[in-house]
C-alpha cells in the first residue's frame, strides 16, 4: 500500500427510529449549542417539516439553497453563518444538500447534523463532499476531516421520497462492490480496515440483489418494511463505511469517471448521480473484459429500470461527437480511471461503450 490509509467510519450519532427528530432539541442542548442554521431544498423542507420539532430553548434560522453543492454556494452559506453566529449546520435534503453542509461545517469549523430526505447516496453518511459548478457539472470531491456530528432517519420522510431516487441510490450503492473489489484485486497486501471495507462493499451487493425490488415496491405502497429498511441503510450506512475504511483503496474507479463525464454532456442531465453510475459501472466491467459479470448483472438492472443502454441515458450510437466528449472527459487528468487502468486512453473508453451498446441491445428484450 503506498497511501496512508485515513478512517472515518463515520457520524458520531446515528438512529432511523420514527419521531427521531423529536430527541434533536436534547441533543442540541448537550453540545451546549443554541443557535443553529437550517439550510435545505424547497421541497425537502416541505416534506420534513411535520417531523422537525417545535424548539423552546434553540433559535433556528433557515435558507434555502441554490440547488447546486458548489464553491459559490458553500462561501455564500459559510459567511452568512459566521454573520449570524451559527453555532452548528443542520442540512435537510438529498445529496448535494448534505455534501454542501459537511463542506459549510468544514470550511468554518462548526458541527453538522444531517437529515436525509432522500435515500440516493451514502451522503448522510460520509466525511466527503461532491463538488459541482454552478451549472451541475462535476468539479471534484473533497475528503473533510470532520465527520457529520448526528444522521437522523426519520422514516416518514423516505416514505415520501420518489421512487426515482431510491433507484439511483441502488445504482450508486452497487458500484461500492465493483468499483471497491476491482480496486482490491490491485492490492499486494490489504489490512483489517481496508477488508472491512471489502466485506462492506460485498454486503452492499448482496443486500441490493436480494431486496432492491421488494424495496421498490413498498416505498411505491407507502410501506416501511424490513426490505426497504435494508436497501436504504445499505445506501446510506453500508455505503458510506466501505469508503469510510477503505478510504482511496475502496473509494470510486472507472464507474464515477465515467459518471463526471457523463455530466459534461446536456443529453443526461435527467438522470440522477446514480443512475449515471450504474450505467458507469457497465462501461467499467467491458473494460474489465469481466463479461460473464456483465452479464449476470443486466436481469437485475432490467429487473429495478437501471439504465443500460444509450436510449436509457438519452443518447444513441449515432451520436458519436457526444459519446467522444464523454470519454474525453472521463480520462481528464486526474481522474480516478486511472486507479484501475493506468495507461486508458479515449479510444479505449469510447470503444467500451460502443461494446457495451451491442450487447446490452443484443440483451434487452
């Protein structure tokens, strides 16, 4: 291992119980904090608000957010905190939310709790932010030194979440497994830490097989059961622990590159981040030449409406101008492809995905 390994497992406190939120005015007042900033989306508000508890003893500010976890809006937010004596960062939302609050905390050294609304990545969870431009193109991630102080999971509040979301969670959720094990199958020698975080990534692969569409199912009926409990955890908790120990050695790979380049491109923008991963995932495993994985992975993404052809993320075969930009960017310098496949080229990737195209059209019936 020629890295320093860096653990961080995780929040200090973490609970999904429902009226969780009821206990966060205690919790408040046992940090001594007084003052607190909400910041959130408009409708990830709306949805959390019958949850939120009434305060007594705490003053609570709130504001909205531009939509986009971006350098602008974290020095936006970070100096009207300072401003106003903000004494922790509550961030209400999805994922750029959550990111954009660990960032805030970060940047100005304050204590961040985080309350899901959506069950589309391990952001609730993980000490790293996903850093955009203004436009929603990708820029880089940032690894905080601070973990989140709470995670709450209020049940009620994912039973409200779009069918969509929990989708691309399993999709982002899957690549923990084969973007983490093909970054192990490099290594010479492993540790505790790193295998805990192989065992994790391996449980994340499991449990989504097992349980991603009776998951669906339920949260389409409004029911919270064992299985949706299961595949959000395992999106948000599992998730977030493989890169937690694994740090870089279980992290992201050829999949999230091929996602940030994917970003760069108008034609997908109506995809979530996890959708655009799951069809990363794809690309990676032809480049892997692991087609007998492949193939044993389409039934599922069939099976939960996981994009796997260019139709699927709004392109088609013809449009090759678009598909040269995206693998252009997704071996920008930098990037982590280059953790699997030292020497990629352009040629390469883009070859992958017309590979790719022939046989999950050859596939889907």
């Amino acid at each position: 291992m020629e890295h320093l390994l860096e653990v961080r497992s995780g929040p200090t406190n973490y609970a999904c119980e429902y009226n969780i939120l009821q206990t966060l005015e205690t919790k408040l007042q046992t940090g001594n904090i007084q003052k607190v900033l909400f910041v959130h989306g408009e409708k990830s508000l709306e949805v959390a608000k019958p949850y939120l508890p009434q305060f007594e003893y705490i003053e609570a500010l709130f504001t909205a957010y531009n939509g986009e976890c971006s350098d602008t809006e974290i020095t936006r937010i970070s100096q009207f905190a300072v401003e106003s004596n903000i004494e922790a960062v509550i961030g209400i939302g999805g994922g750029k939310v959550l990111d954009l609050v660990k960032s805030i905390g970060n940047k100005i050294n304050l204590d961040t709790i985080l309350i899901p609304t959506l069950a589309s990545t391990c952001a609730a969870w993980t000490p790293l932010s996903v850093i955009y431009d203004d436009n929603g193109a990708y820029v880089r991630y940032d690894i905080h030194h601070k973990s989140a102080w709470i995670t709450m999971i209020e049940p009620r509040i994912l039973l409200n979440s779009p069918l969509n979301f929990l989708r691309a969670g399993i999709g982002d959720t899957l690549a923990k497994w084969y973007e983490g094990n093909a970054l192990v199958e490099r290594l010479e020698e492993t540790s505790v830490c790193i295998d805990l975080a192989h065992l994790s990534a391996k449980q994340c692969k499991s449990v989504l097989i097992e349980n991603s569409m009776q998951a669906l199912t339920d949260l389409e009926n409004g029911s919270w059961t064992n299985a949706l409990k299961r595949v959000i955890e395992t999106n948000i908790v599992t998730s977030g622990l493989v890169g937690g120990f694994g740090d870089q050695y279980l992290r992201i790979a050829g999949a999230h590159s091929i996602h940030n380049g994917m970003t760069k491109i108008p034609h997908t923008h109506h995809l979530l981040h996890g959708e655009k991963v799951a069809y990363g995932i794809l690309v990676q495993l032809v480049l892997e030449n692991k087609f007998v994985e492949l193939e044993q992975l389409l039934p599922f993404y069939q099976s939960v409406h996981l994009p796997s052809t260019l139709a699927d993320i709004g392109l088609t075969i013809n449009q090759q101008a678009e598909l040269l930009q995206i693998a252009q960017f997704a071996v920008q310098p930098g990037e982590d492809i280059y953790l699997l496949f030292p020497n990629i080229t352009v040629d390469e990737v883009l070859k992958a995905m017309t590979e790719l195209e022939s046989l999950t059209t050859n596939y889907v019936k």
